[in-house]
C-alpha cells in the first residue's frame, strides 16, 4: 500500500498554504530573508536573497498536460481541495507526462524518479557491486573534476569504480550519470564556457567522457554561476548567459538520448547583477531536469538550525528562501515547469557542539530527559565540516533502527521540529544535538514532491542510508514506487 496515501496534510504543513478564503483562493508569500547562514558546505550553500513568489496554481483535474503550476498570482481552484476537521487533502490527478527526450523509462503515468548520488571516495563502505539497483532509477557518480585546461579528471580516485558502477547499473537496465563539479570542482567552470572556443573544447572533452565510459547523462554540479562558491572560484558577471549557450551546444554535440542535468540552490542561477534570474525558462529547453539542493543550510554552530527544511511553516525562520517549498515557488515562478525540477534528500545531518534544546528561531520544544548511559557521536574520518550519515550514527549508536523506523539511542532523544518538518537528535550529557533526515521528514518531502508534481528525488548520497535503505524506502513508499 502507498504509504501516506491516506495522510492529513495540514494547511499550513508545507509552510506556503497558508489561509483558505471565502472566494477559494489558497495562496501566501514566504518570509523575508533577514539572515544567512554563516556555514559553508561540500554540497550546496544558501544564499540570502529571497524571490518573490507565492504558491498557487491552475492546474484542471484530469487533464492530459502535463501539469506545470502558474505562479501569476492566479488562483488554485477550490475543487482540488477535500476539507476534513479543518485540514485539507490535495486530489493530485492521474496525469500522463512525457519528458523532454523522453524514453521508456521518461514516458509514464505518474512515474516519480528515485535517484541518488555515488561518491567514489566512499566505494568502500558500499561498493558497486553491493547496490540495490532495484530502488533507484538513475545513479550519479560523484564527482568528476574539470581542470584549468577543461580535461574532466578523476580527483584522485581510481576510474575502476566508475566502470564498475555502470557495468553493474546496466546489467540491472538502470542509468549511470555522471556529476561534473561539486562544491570543491567547480573552481574553473567560468573559463570553460566564457568565450565559443572554450565552450566547444569543454563540450568536446565531456562528450569523449561520456563514450569512453559508456554513459547515460551528464549533470552539471556548478556551485555556483554567477555567485561565489568556494573560495577562489572563478566568476564573472557573464556566467549564467554563458552557461545557458554551453548547455545549448553539448546538447547537440551529445547523443540525443543523453541526459543533461543541472544542480542548483533553491534560488534561480544568478543574473548579471548577482540576483536570482527572473526567467529561466530557457534553461528548461536544453536541460531534462534541475536538482534543488535543498540540504546544507545551517552546518556546525553552537545555534543549531535544520539541515533540510520542507518549509517555514511558522514564519520565522532566518533563511525563509532555503526550504524545498521556497525553492519550488522560486524556480516556478521564475518559468522552470515543476516536472522538470527534482528534489535533493540528504542522507546525512550536522554534529554541533550545543546544549540547545530546540533548532534555531524555533519554539521551545517539550522537555526530555537523558539517560545515564550516552554515546558521544564522533565525525568520521575524512567527515567534512561535522557531517555525519544516518549509516555512521546506526554504526556510533546514536540511532538504532526498528523496521522502517530509525530511533534515538545511546542517551541521545528525538526531538521534531515542526517549523521545518525535520527532526534532530539531542544528548544533554554529550552536549550535541545532530539535525537530521529519517523516515518521516523524507516521507513528507515525497509528499510534497508528488502533491506539486515534481519529476522525482535525489539522494545525496547512496552510501548515507542503512543497509536496509531506510530512508529510500521511506520516498519509495510515498511516491508509489514500492
């Protein structure tokens, strides 16, 4: 049975639903963003503009389109809506969507993408051959590394495993993408595609890749065009345009069935001022899908706050643009089709040295108690900026799982913070508290993903999860793929 199928959502559950009037208008505007995150991250980091968006839509019961929001300020008509005990149901309606360069496993009936990334570093724990290929559709091996003269390298890391990865994927009729960049990658993107010549050496270097290992995509993990990333990025007013004509051209220099995929935040690429582009649009021409990476917005601090946020449900969070809700009202707005953004899920949360009680601008939350006996979570070796995965907290004891359930251990208790759908871990004696994803905030984010009829989610990373996939399963169940 699909889980949650039967599940209450409360209007104000995704933060953006806020009131519905008399004339049956649902709509709201997200927060002012008054503070940034002072964290940065491996993965994505957060920016301190907020787009101007509210969350509605026209989208007609049992249509054949394919069902892309309108975020100008039209209405989300009343009989989509079922009011029971002044909470209210969505009836999505079963609607046959066709991808751009679509394919047998594009062209569907309600079909949502369960993907996840494959970091190298970490085969190890996990190798290729040790994947579940049945819970996911697509893998992305992370991360390929373009140098200063745009030839696409390994990192270091041995080229085995990715030819192992593919070979295995295969085998199962699954797909392999690569991922070019990545927070530490994406020093030398600016000069790839600044000028026609070095747009075409680029494309022709990642087209080589993508046929020397068999390939099914590529995705472009540019942190970030147009905004500083890591320090000493290259970057330039230009970017964004110049990444748009990039796209253009290694779409027809690849084959037509390759997969092209982009990375982004929750805001829009930056335009030449450094502000979120106010159209998109084009982009969604060249590229299959985007991924929000909606995961990294607080890291380590003594004040902790979510890693993930579904949305701002109470209004006062600090970061009202850094939520899956805020992000999908971003990119809509800015005319990118709902169908064509995914979903970033992280498989990990942040240890912060703190004796707080509750996350950052949050209420206080209900007092708990430790026990005598505690663990004291430990970063990893090779753990970067205080990450830890929901794997290595089962491994510590922090967590131990009980079905399809993940529970507090080792003196650690669970806490729930309802502002941003997310729980975190917190030990009083160890003085952490660890803000986190498990099954139930997942399993909501897949609602979200299949209520606003987006194209799917995606892991970061595979390695993360339990053995027993957990935290997959919990997406799985939601969106029908179990």
């Amino acid at each position: 049975m699909r889980f949650l199928d039967l599940y209450i959502v409360h209007l104000a559950s995704f933060g953006v639903l806020q009131a519905i009037s008399t004339s049956s208008i649902i709509s709201s505007t997200p927060a002012v963003l008054s503070e940034q995150s002072g964290s940065t991250s491996s993965s994505s980091s957060s920016s301190n503009q907020t787009p101007s968006s509210s969350f509605t839509s026209a989208i007609t019961p049992n249509s054949t389109q394919s069902p892309t929001p309108s975020f100008n300020n039209t209405s989300l008509e009343m009989n989509q809506w079922s009011v029971h005990d002044n909470e209210a149901v969505f009836n999505v309606p079963k609607i046959e969507i066709t991808a751009l360069n679509g394919d047998e496993l594009f062209v569907t009936t309600d079909l949502y993408l369960v993907m996840a990334y494959y970091s190298s570093w970490l085969s190890d724990i996990l190798p290729p051959d040790e994947i579940d290929y049945s819970r996911f559709d697509i893998v992305f091996y992370a991360f390929i590394i373009p140098d200063s003269s745009h030839n696409l390298g390994f990192a270091g890391e041995s080229p085995d495993v990715l030819t192992q990865l593919v070979d295995h994927a295969h085998k199962h009729e699954k797909k392999v993408l690569i991922s070019i960049g990545g927070w530490t990658g994406s020093a030398h993107f600016s000069s790839a595609v600044e000028n026609e010549e070095q747009r075409r050496l680029f494309a022709n270097n990642i087209d080589d890749f993508y046929r020397k290992y068999n390939l099914d995509g590529i995705d472009i993990d540019w942190e970030y065009p147009g905004r500083q990333g890591d320090p000493g990025n290259e970057l330039d007013s230009s970017d964004s345009a110049n990444f748009l004509e990039f796209l253009k051209l290694l779409r027809s220099v690849l084959p037509p069935n390759a997969k092209i995929t982009a990375a982004a935040t929750t805001l829009p690429f930056a335009g030449p001022a450094g502000q979120p582009m106010e159209d998109v649009s084009e982009f969604a021409n060249v590229l299959d899908w985007v991924l929000l990476m909606n995961y990294d917005t607080w890291g380590t601090t003594s004040n902790p706050g979510p890693n993930a946020p579904l949305s701002d449900t109470c209004n006062n969070s600090t970061q009202s643009a850094s939520s899956a809700a805020a992000g999908f009202n971003a990119w809509t707005n800015a005319g990118f089709p709902a169908r064509q953004l995914v979903l970033g899920l992280p498989s990990y949360g942040y240890i912060s040295e703190s004796t707080q009680t509750h996350l950052r601008t949050r209420s206080d939350g209900p007092s708990v108690s430790d026990s005598d006996d505690f663990t004291r979570l430990k970063i990893p070796e090779g753990g970067d900026q205080g990450s830890v995965s929901v794997r290595e907290m089962v491994k510590q004891g922090a967590l131990v799982q009980n079905g399809s359930e993940l529970t507090a251990a080792g003196g650690f208790t669970s806490e729930w913070d309802e502002c941003s759908s997310t729980p975190f871990l917190r030990s009083q004696k160890a003085k952490q508290v660890v803000p986190f994803d498990n099954a139930r905030s997942i399993g909501m984010k897949a609602e979200f993903v299949r209520r606003t009829r987006m194209r799917g989610v995606n892991f970061f990373d595979l390695q993360g999860d339990t053995n027993s996939y957990v935290l997959v399963d919990a997406a799985r169940r939601v969106l029908g793929r179990c």
